[in-house]
C-alpha cells in the first residue's frame, strides 16, 4: 500500500510538473488553429472579393459590348439611311436626264419636222415656178 501511495503521490507531482506545459502547449496549439482558420477565413474572403470584382468586371465589359453594337447597329443603319439617299438622288438625276433627252429628242422631231415642213413648201414652190415657167413659154 505504500508502494501504491507512494505512486500516486509521485503520479500526482508529475502531474502538477507537467501540466503547465501541457496546458501552454494546448493553448499554442489553439491559437494556431484560430490563426490557420483566421487565414483561411482571409484567403476566403480575397476570393470572394476576387469573384465578385470578376463578376462586376465582366458585367462591365458586356455593358460595353452591348453599347459597342448599338453603336455599330446605329451606324449601319445610318449608313443604309445614306445608301438609301444615294439610290434615289441617283434615281432623280436618272429620271432628270431622262427628262431632258425626251425634251432634247422632241426639239430634234419638232426642228425635223419643220424642216420638213420648209422642204416641202420649197418643193411645192420649186413645182409651182416650173409650171409658171412652162406655162409662160407655151404662152409666149
């Protein structure tokens, strides 16, 4: 029995030895639990910020590309517009010119058909001298 109080007694002093540095030790390795989680938590965060800055960075630059084709969309039709104006200018002066040949070939008709009209008269008049004349010499 002494040899068992004996035991327990020096379990007991080895006990209150050790415990402290057991109990420091289980504290430091508590706190470097927290820390690790701590950093974990950090590193969870910069991520996240990370994603979200991604996330804005990339709704940005789709707001850009949708301006970017309203843009271009607004710029072809303008220039469709300018095509449009072209065509029919070009139409006008098409049917203008037209116009103008039309007039130009009628004065052509209206100037032949006067000449036309001399030359026939020249003709009758060149008829009606030649049978004066044979008149009168068959008279005279």
């Amino acid at each position: 029995m002494k040899r068992q109080l004996l035991t327990a007694l020096a379990l007991t002093a080895a006990t209150f030895t050790i415990a402290p540095f057991a109990n420091a030790a289980e504290t430091k390795a508590v706190e470097d639990i927290q820390s690790t989680r701590l950093e974990f938590l950090s590193s969870q965060s910069k991520a996240i910020e990370d994603i979200q800055s991604a996330r804005l960075e990339f709704l940005s630059n789709q707001t850009k590309a949708v301006e970017n084709v309203q843009l271009t969309r607004l710029e072809f039709l303008d220039n469709q517009s300018k095509a449009v104006d072209d065509v029919q200018a070009t139409r006008l002066e098409f049917l203008n010119n037209q116009t103008k040949a039309v007039d130009d070939v009628q004065a052509t008709r209206l100037e032949f058909l006067d000449n036309q009209s001399k030359a026939i008269e020249n003709v009758q008049q060149s008829r009606l001298e030649g049978l004066d004349a044979r008149s009168k010499s068959t008279l005279g």
